[in-house]
C-alpha cells in the first residue's frame, strides 16, 4: 500500500479498515518505516502514577546459580568448585552475605542492595522442567505451565490481561512471557537515521476521525518520545534498562516491563565470561534503579533463569545444562538481606541425578505473590488461569 500526498487544503481518503491498518502499520514497523520497533497495543486502563512498578528480567541460557550465589559454607563447595584454570590469579574474593552463601565478585551492585536490606536470594530454585532443553524449559519458564507446550500464552500476558494493565517487552519480538495481554508493547531501539515525520504526521492525519486507532497510534507515537529523552540507541542490556525506567516513570504509562538478557550458556571458559555477563547484569540493574528515581521505592525486580547447571566443572572450564539454580528479587520495599534456601547440600548423594543442584524451591512459588502484589489478583484467579498448577503463594518478599 502506498499513501501519497494530497492536493494542498485537501483530507486525505481512505477506505483501510482498522484490522487493515493495523496490519499496514505492523508491516510498515517491520520494514524500517516507524522510527523504532514498536508493536501497538489495545488502549489499557489508565495507571496509577504512584502505583506500583514490576521488571521482570529474564537471564537466556541458564545463569549458573553457584557461581553468581556461591555456597562457600557448605563442606563439600571445596571439593566440587576447586579453582579453575581460566580463573585469573588477581580475582577478587567473593561477597559474604553472612552465613553459608556470598555473591559473585562482579555483583557489587547487589550486593550493596543487599546490605540495604533491598535484595532477596532465592536459592535451589527451579520450574517443574526436569530435563535439559533450553528451548522447552524457556517456554515453560515463559508460559507458566507444568510442562512444555501445555500452555500457548504467558503468565505475565494472562496477568496483564485479566487485571486490564498494559505490559512493555524492550525486546525485538514479543516474548512469550506476555502473550495473550492485549495492551502488551515492545520496543527495540532503532538504528536507522532519520524520523520520518512526514510519514508519520500523514498516518495521525488518516487516523484522526477514528477514536480506537488514534489513541492507540498516539500513544505509541507518544512511547518513541519518551525513547528520544531516554537517549536510546544503544541496544546494550543497561540501555535497555535504562529506558524501561523511563517508561514506567512517566504518568499514565505502563506499569509493568520484561528485559532480557542472553549468553548465559557458558559450557567453556566459564569464570572468564560469567564475570563479564554477571558484571553486566550488575551494570544493567543499577542504571534501571537510577532510571526509576523515586519510584524505586515502590518497585519490584524479578530476576530469573531458565534452569540451573552442573555442580562442578567439566573438562572445558564450564558447566553444563543442569537443574537448581538461583532468582533475585530486588526493590525499595523488598525483605532483602537474606538467602531464602531449603538447602538440599552439595554432597554426591544429594545432588540431583550426582550432578545437578536439586531443586527444593518451585520457581512459581516466588512468581505467585509478585503478580498478586501487581495485580492484586485473588488467588482463584491465579490458580485457574494466570499460574494454574502453581503453589499457593506463601512466601514474605515484601516488608510489611
């Protein structure tokens, strides 16, 4: 389709309906036309601007827990965890969290998060995934289900949608994580020079006389402003995190944002490449937390993986696809400062299978109560449609 300049003083007429035009401007994003990627969502209730503000972050490729959670204090860490090879001789100590655990020595963030009492560790954590496919325990993870496949839509897209809220994935494509949420967005940078304001002042000029389409193409128009003030252009994770704090602090936004960041499958070279990833990580929360402002304090940071990996090193210097692994949970209100671990030991007989950190922790279980503070979802409504399956939400994340 083609939309070509009228005669001066004269409307612009077309016969597009709305599901024709939406279709045009989807393909129009997905050729470069829009000024970034942007997917348009149905109008959502309108937010509150005190309100409370959730990130979930979602770690591809499985974050090895015991290296970014290490349980220095078990008696059989030595013997599983020696040193490896790659490991430079000047790396710093681990950070103690007091007791058995510590973090990762590229954590300085978290673990200063910690120390405020405003980052909880939750340990020996995992879905009911039992096996080791990335491709099947991300969808899992992602669709909330008990197994691969049995559920087409998300747990964060099916919470948006029964609450009315509108959701936004800083991600290139809809994450499965919020499908089935009609006010659901994404938003990527763009690379491309140029705004096309010509364009885009025709499209608003065809859209004026229809309400649904204008509010709808209005407030996307509005989300790319709000892009540009963010200073985005760099689809690094921090720049990413960064612009989500943008958009959750403006008034009448989105509440809700999903991040994600990749490389986390480190069969090789482990301790090299984990401290630049968990550096990153670091890095990325921080500047979301410096984004947010004062709305910090009223905001919750999910921070998740896929599964675990092997409790001790292969012949490579890495770990392979493995089981338990470890979730954060960070914000002003959050219980921090501890490790929340039925701790299952280290020890061959304990393991998973001799080689994996067993799980005592339904992953869920800490998912439940995020969506029920969110949302205020009852808890029939989490466990017939949003988390069907799931525990009941039991656990205290949040100061009273």
């Amino acid at each position: 389709m083609s939309i070509t300049q009228p005669p001066e003083g004269r409307p612009i007429h077309t016969t597009l309906t709305r599901r024709a035009s939406l279709r045009w401007l989807g393909g129009a994003a997905a050729a470069g036309m829009l000024p970034a990627s942007l997917v348009l969502a149905a109008p959502a209730a309108a937010a509150d601007p005190d309100g409370q503000r959730l990130v979930v972050v979602m770690l591809r490729g499985a974050l090895d827990g015991l290296a970014a959670v290490p349980a220095s204090g078990d008696p059989d860490w030595a013997s599983l965890r020696p040193p490896s090879a790659d490991v430079p001789v000047a790396q710093p100590p681990a950070l103690p969290l007091g007791g058995m655990f510590a973090l990762h020595p590229s954590l300085v963030n978290l673990h200063r998060w910690y120390g405020q009492g405003q980052l909880l560790v939750l340990h020996a954590t995992a879905t009911p995934y039992r096996e080791r496919s990335h491709f099947d325990a991300q969808q899992l993870l992602e669709s909330g289900g008990t197994q691969p496949f049995a559920l087409s839509t998300g747990w964060l897209g099916r919470a948006l949608q029964a609450s009315g809220r509108s959701g936004i994935s800083l991600t290139a494509a809809m994450p499965l994580a919020l499908r089935g949420a009609d006010a659901a967005s994404t938003w990527t940078p763009t690379r491309r020079g140029g705004n096309h304001d010509d364009l885009m002042a025709r499209v608003a000029q065809m859209y004026r006389d229809d309400a649904q389409l204008h509010k709808v193409f209005a407030q996307s128009m509005g989300q790319q402003d709000l892009a540009m003030e963010g200073g985005a252009g760099d689809s690094g994770f921090s720049a990413l995190a960064r612009q989500a704090g943008v958009f959750l602090s403006k008034a009448g936004g989105a509440r809700v944002a999903w991040l994600e960041a990749g490389g986390w499958d480190t069969h090789t070279q482990q301790a090299a490449r984990l401290g630049r990833l968990l550096g990153g990580l670091d890095d990325g929360l921080a500047a979301l937390r410096e984004s947010l402002g004062a709305h910090w304090a009223r905001s919750t940071v999910l921070v998740m993986t896929e599964f675990g990996r092997s409790a001790a090193f292969n012949g490579s210097g890495g770990t392979d696809h493995g089981t338990g692994g470890v979730a954060f949970v960070a914000g002003g209100a959050v219980a921090g400062g501890r490790v929340l671990a039925d701790w299952p030991g280290l020890g061959r007989a304990q393991l998973l299978d001799a080689r994996d950190l067993r799980p005592t922790l339904d992953l869920r279980a800490v998912i439940a109560p995020v969506l029920q503070r969110q949302f205020g979802l009852s808890q029939t409504q989490l466990s017939s449609s949003v988390l069907p399956g799931a525990p009941a939400p039991v656990l205290e994340l949040w100061r009273a």
